[in-house]
C-alpha cells in the first residue's frame, strides 16, 4: 500500500498529535503565532498595519476566478476579496466564523408570504473598480448567468434554479434571452432593491445569498466562460493582471470606501497568487515567509506534518482544525455492479478504513466517519449501519462477503477516481482498492486535476458511464453552515447536472428529494436539524457513499501574517479577507 508517509512517520505523527493537542494554549491572539491551534480561537497577529504584498499559493488552478462559476470553497473565500455577494460570514476563529452578516446589502433579508419572498436593498454609493455604480439589476443579471447559462457556466450550484418560482417557463439564461427581459421572479424595482420570489419556503435563504453567485455583473461586462480573466471588482482589491494557469496579482481597488464596507480593510497595497506550485514547495515557501498562505487550505504534505510536529518549535504554529468536510468514496448508484445495493452495502464492509485514515496522514488528518454530515455540522447524530470488527489490525470481512454473495457480481472491474495534485486522495484512493481485491472487485485508478475533476470527469455522468467509474474520491464542505447547505448538493436528485455535478452518487431518491425540500420550508431550527438527522440515516442505508473521515486540516501558519482566523465558514481554511504583513 503506497502512503503519503512511511508508517515510522505515522507514529510519529500521532504522537505528536497528543503533543499538539497538549498545548493548544487558549488566549487567542494573545499567545501570538507561536502557540498552536491558536487560530482556531482568536485572531493571531491581529493588526491593522498597512502596505506589503501578501503572496498566495495553489498546487493546482483554481476552475475559475469568476464568482459565479465556482464551486470549491477557497474561491468562495478569496473572491470576497474583488467581489462581493449580499451577505456574507464574519472573520472569525472556529464557529464564530459561522455568523452571517450583509455584505452588498444593508441589511440581512426581509421575508415575506410565509418565507417564499425575499427582499434585500443594496448599500448605497457601491461602485465597481471602473467608477461605475453598482446596481440591483446587476445583481439579478449574476444570478441568472451563474444558474441559468449551465452551457456556459456550469461550475457552480444550482439553487437559484431550483427555487426560484418561475424557472420552469423555458428560461434558458441571459445569453440565450432574446427578449432580453429576465427571469420575472427576481424584480428590481429600483436600483438598490432586488426581490426574490421562491417557489416554496426556504428557510435559510439568508446564507444561500451568501454564495459569490449574487456578487454583482453588470451585462455590458460580461465576457462569458471569459470573464474569469478580468472579473470587475467591488471588493477592496481588483484585477491588476492574470496569466492563466501561472499567477493572478490584486491591486487596490481605489473606488473601494470603507464607506460602504464595514467587514473589509484593505490592508496590504498587492496580492498576488502563484498557480500550479507543488505541495512540497509550498510548505517550505510558508515556512521561510516566501508565501504567506496555501490558497486550498488542504494543510501540508506527509512529510512536512511528520516534519512538523516532530519540531517543538514549529508545531506551535500549526492549526488543526474541523472544517466542515467529509472524506468519502461515493458509489456510483447508476454504473454496474454498484446500481445494486447489495455491492454498495458490501463496500461500505469491505473498505479498510483504518487503513485509509493512515493513508490521509493518521488521525491528526481526521477521525474514522460513519455518518454523512459531519460532527461539526448542526443536526449531526452518531450512528454506524455499517461497523468494522478489527482483529489486530485485520478488518473482518465477514458482512462484506456476505453482501458481496447476496449481490452476484462474482470477480468485478470497475474504476476509481481521484485527483492528480492530490497526493493524499490519490493515496485514499490506492488504498481502497487494495480493501476491495479481498472481495473480489478489481478496482484502476484515474486520477485528474483539481481544475477539471468536476467540469470534465467526476462531475460528468455520461464520462463516468463511458468509463465504469464506479467510485469516485471525494471531499466535502458545506455550502452554508447548516445540514441542507452540506446534504442538498450531494443528495438531492434535482442537484444532478451534465457538467460540474456534485452529486456524484447519483442518487436520486423521492423520499430524500421530498425530506429536503420539506426540511428547508421549515421556520423551527430544531425541526429541520431532525430532519438532516433523518435524511442522513435514508442515505447511508441506501448505502450511497462510504464515509472515510471527519476531515481535519493541518495548516502552517506563516508567523509572517497578520489578523489570521481558522474559520468554520470555509472549511477550516483562514479567512482571507484581511490578512495583511506582519511589519
């Protein structure tokens, strides 16, 4: 079994996991940069010192710097940077970064005729970074092309599309709208007020406004699939230059005003983000201050963590954080054999997860997972339909031959995928097939890029039919905070797309569909978190995907940045909205 690091290092690192969960040390900003996990429970190095350049890395390309045509969570984050959405969540550390605040507009949301109208008014004196003002109708012209041009831009969700009262009619996004009229369930009926018409309640649609997709566009800008080059900013900092695939630099944006922007404070004077950088490079680069922060927030290599926290001095700047996500293989419920439950259940027996969680880089990475929502996600409740009896450290394979038998497929072949600049998924993903030889299945594995893996190949149903996927690696985090911003994307059947789907299971059951859109109509908080609870358990004995781990992060943290917060919002990573250089 190859693993990301030799076993020695394993134990090692689990080791000092205890070592770093000893000195977690508790007074926030107080203990400055040295103490670990300190960014888990203040802000480190906080400081309103200005001037400097803050230098972002990414092992791979983002899929897209457009705000409406994105879908991983560190663009959700840094796009805040240029562009900015109605609401949004405040910088800060763990939970805290949980609590939602108006971005674009005002005021939180207005809800109306039972929670199926939603009325927001736009601050005043907002203008792009070319002196032009920014108005409502810009933001339903984002709404539209983000959920309604799929051909085009595909890369994000789809929930305006979803619930939005008149999308039925045929309506095939602004750059195919001949009458050039719009959807008639966004009004603006001036130019600070936008009005959402939903077809049922949607209970949190406060947070779903949240996602960049309702940054504003103004039409007579937009270049399509081209607008990621040169995005039109309202955020404190704009586009100075973009080389595809290589760099992307940030100036301040000089119609920015704090004004009319109380979260933002533009702190240093350029930010520049370096692309397609190796993992390695870049843990060495946060180390020596070259680069301030890892834009994927994934946290560092095998051999960097070993590194680590073997050092007494380094560890104490490390974060460790929850974040939201889940480690899984999802089981392609319409590619053979895995369409009959019985091989999905006989999967869900036979993947070593111990084995896994080892190939992840030990529990310090995450711990072993048997539910679908995460621990840190409210409506979370422990269960496991599926447990694994260990003799020593050999899984018991008993249930899985069983379900295995009771299924029929005999000797199988399927494919798995993974992501190449992954390393650690590539390694989850050899160590699943390695538990699925001992029932028989002979599982290859293809693994893809990052900036393609949904757009092209995960993501793509007919690409998994043509190919036998039949299991696909997976990582995810919430949309939003709340069991339907992590379940809706990944269950519910309406999510499934042609291109940049995440429902990777493909799973589409009506009882699930109809708990979901139940759940979010629902003003009582406690009972739609009864409801997630339920849709979770419906899915795990549909037996549609594998949980593998609760993900943790373990990020470096650069003692050269200032005002750094590990947020729940994105997923553990820092919020970058106002990290500056620490002078």
């Amino acid at each position: 079994m190859r693993r990301s690091v030799p076993v020695a290092a394993v134990a090692a690192i689990t080791s000092a996991g205890l070592l770093l969960a000893g000195c977690s040390g508790g007074k926030g900003s107080s203990e400055g940069s040295g103490t670990a996990n300190a960014a888990t429970k203040g802000v480190v190095n906080a400081s309103d010192a200005k001037g400097g350049t803050v230098t972002y890395a990414i092992s791979d390309a983002p899929e897209s710097f457009d705000p409406g045509n994105t879908y991983y969570a560190f663009i959700y984050n840094f796009s805040r940077l240029y562009a900015r959405p109605l609401t949004t969540f405040k910088p800060g550390p763990g939970t805290k970064g949980n609590e939602l605040t108006p971005d674009l507009a005002e005021s939180m949301g207005k809800p109306s005729d039972g929670g199926k109208t939603w009325t927001y008014k736009l601050r005043k004196g907002v203008k792009y970074d070319d002196g032009s003002t920014v108005t409502s109708q810009d933001v339903k012209y984002a709404v539209e092309r983000s959920n309604f041009a799929r051909d085009t831009l595909s890369l994000g969700p789809n929930y305006f599309q979803q619930f939005l009262k008149d999308n039925d009619g045929g309506y095939k996004g602004p750059y195919k709208d001949k009458s050039k009229a719009g959807l008639k369930s966004i009004e603006t009926p001036d130019d600070q007020t936008i009005v959402f018409h939903l077809k049922k309640p949607f209970a949190e649609f406060d947070y779903l406004v949240s996602a960049p997709q309702t940054a504003p566009v103004p039409q007579a800008k937009d270049k399509g699939a081209d607008y990621t080059k040169s995005v039109l900013s309202t955020g404190s900092y704009k586009f100075e230059s973009y080389q595809e695939g290589k760099k992307l630099t940030l100036v301040r944006n000089p119609q920015w005003s704090a004004k009319t922007d109380p979260l933002r404070k533009q702190l240093p004077d350029k930010i520049v983000l370096n692309l397609k950088v190796a993992q390695s490079t870049i843990d060495k680069d946060l180390q020596s201050g070259n680069t301030l922060v890892d834009l994927a927030g994934r946290g560092v290599d095998g051999q960097t963590q070993a590194q680590l926290l073997t050092d007494p001095k380094e560890k104490g700047n490390t974060d460790n954080a929850l974040g939201q996500r889940l480690v899984y293989t999802a089981l392609n419920t319409k590619v053979k054999p895995f369409d009959n439950i019985e091989c999905r259940k006989a999967v869900e027996y036979a993947i070593d997860k111990k084995a896994v969680q080892t190939s992840l880089g030990g529990p310090i990475r995450g711990e072993l997972a048997s539910t679908v929502l995460p621990t840190d996600i409210d409506g979370y409740q422990k269960y496991d339909l599926y447990p694994q009896k260990y003799d020593g450290d050999k899984l018991d394979l008993t249930e899985a031959k069983k379900h295995w038998a009771k299924c029929g497929a005999g000797k199988a072949t399927t494919t798995i995928l993974a992501r190449n600049d992954r390393q650690d998924e590539v390694d989850a993903a050899t160590s699943v097939i390695d538990s699925l030889k001992k029932i028989g299945v002979t599982a290859k594995i293809q693994s893809y890029p990052t900036s393609k893996y949904f757009s092209d190949y995960a993501g793509v149903p007919k690409f998994n039919k043509k190919n036998n996927v039949g299991l696909i690696m997976m990582q995810w985090s919430s949309d939003f905070p709340t069991g339907y911003g992590y379940l809706q994307q990944i269950l519910n059947g309406k999510a499934i797309s042609q291109s940049g789907n995440t429902n990777l299971s493909e799973l589409d059951d009506p009882e699930i569909n109809k708990l979901l859109e139940s759940a979010i109509a629902n003003t009582d908080k406690a009972a739609r978190e009864k409801a997630y609870a339920e849709i979770d358990k419906k899915t795990m004995e549909q037996a549609a995907l594998v949980p593998l781990t609760y993900f943790k992060v373990l990020m470096y943290r650069s003692p050269k940045a200032t005002n750094l917060v590990s947020t729940s919002a994105f997923s553990g990573q820092y919020d970058y909205l106002n990290i500056g250089v620490k002078k």
